[in-house]
C-alpha cells in the first residue's frame, strides 16, 4: 500500500469524510483528477495487483464488468479500483454499500439518477423508484455518490473508470426490477460462499486484456 501512494496521496486519502459530501468533493475530487492523468501510477498499480493475492481475491469478472482493486487500505477501509465495463453493461436501479467518486477515463455511459432514498427496503413501493435526472458521463468527467443514492449505468463497450470508495456503511445494497415491480438486497463478498466468490476471480489473461486497452489508450506506459 504505501508503495503504491505517495505519502501525500495517502495522507489526503485517509483525510476524507465520507460523511460530508460537499467536504468529500472539494477534496476528493482533485485527488481522482490527480490519479487518472497519472499513467506511470497506474500501470505500477496493475503490475502490483498481477502480483499481489490479497487484491486479486478482492478483484472480479461479473457478466459485463471488471473490478480491479488497485488499492486496499485496511486503516481507513477505502478503496481505489478500475472499472471495464465491457460489451452490453447495464445495470437496474439500485443503492451503495459505501459513497464513492468516481472518474471516466475512457468511453462514457448513460447515468439515471433515481434520488435519495435513505430508509429504502424490499418492502417499500416500487413505483416510488422513478428518474429524476438523466445525463451522459463521458471521458474526462465524474461524480460523488452517497451510499443512499440509486441510480443505473448503461455503458458504452469498453468503458473506463477510476473509482474510489469509502469504508462500507451498511452490510448490503438494494436492487430494484422496476419492470417486474420487485427488489432484493445484495450483501458483500464477505457473505457470499468463497466458492463462487473464486469463480469470479480474475485471470492473468483477463488482466492482460485490460492492460492491452489501457495501453491502447495511453492511460498507462506502452
């Protein structure tokens, strides 16, 4: 970990409140500016992680999207990842575990924000889960998102982006079928089985794929 960030950078990530978003952005925004036109930083991060069990278990292959955990700090529970949404992604609606701010270094997508919904349930009205803000996210841009926000992305192939997420403010998140009129929550690796959690880890080659588009790109070193 500390060889990953500068003592500076570490210091400004442990520095965060994630309780505070107007105080979050002011000072994680410049941060994740910082780090994504950082290309010597990021591909030291990828190499790290090709070499580090600990990040490829926290890492995976979902159906349409790769979660690369660049950085893990224990101290502060927060989290840097890279984001590939690959061909198809979309997702429902749904809330966070933890608020983050994330920055789109390649590509873009569709971002429906469905408001802040902070005692939401499975039992709660469905129907209460309507848009009230659509916007496309594109290359160079980002966000901050509190825990209680629900959203969706319907992502361009190939998709990048830098995320940063604070510690974990709740043991699950709520997804919402507002077609089937229903919900369900989703809880972290933590309680998932390892089995199928090592289903989902990522491959060298997967990991090779990304690095090859990265490199494309020139987000990282050729």
């Amino acid at each position: 970990m500390s060889d990953l960030l500068t003592p500076d950078r570490l210091r400004r990530i442990r520095a965060l409140d994630w309780q505070d978003v107007e105080a979050l952005s002011a000072e994680l925004t410049p941060l994740l500016e910082e780090l994504a036109a950082d290309s010597a930083w990021l591909g030291s991060a990828l190499e790290n992680l090709r070499h580090t069990p600990e990040l490829r278990d926290l890492s995976e292959r979902l159906a349409e999207l790769d979660k690369l955990v660049l950085v893990n700090d224990a101290d502060s529970g927060v989290r840097i990842r890279l984001h590939r949404f690959r061909q198809g992604y979309f997702d429902r609606p749904h809330n966070h575990r933890f608020t983050f701010g994330t920055r789109i270094l390649r590509g873009g997508y569709r971002h429906t924000v469905y408001g802040d919904h902070i005692e939401i349930t499975p039992d709660f009205d469905v129907s209460q889960v309507r848009p009230t803000l659509i916007r496309r996210e594109s290359a160079g841009g980002g966000y901050i998102i509190r825990h209680t926000l629900v959203h969706s992305v319907a992502a361009e192939p190939e998709t990048l982006t830098l995320t940063v997420r604070g510690p974990a403010q709740k043991d699950r998140m709520l997804i919402v079928d507002r077609e089937q009129g229903t919900s369900w929550w989703q809880y972290g690796v933590q309680h998932e089985d390892p089995a199928d959690v090592a289903l989902r880890r990522l491959t060298d080659d997967q990991l090779t794929e990304t690095e090859r588009l990265l490199r494309e790109q020139g987000l990282i070193p050729g």
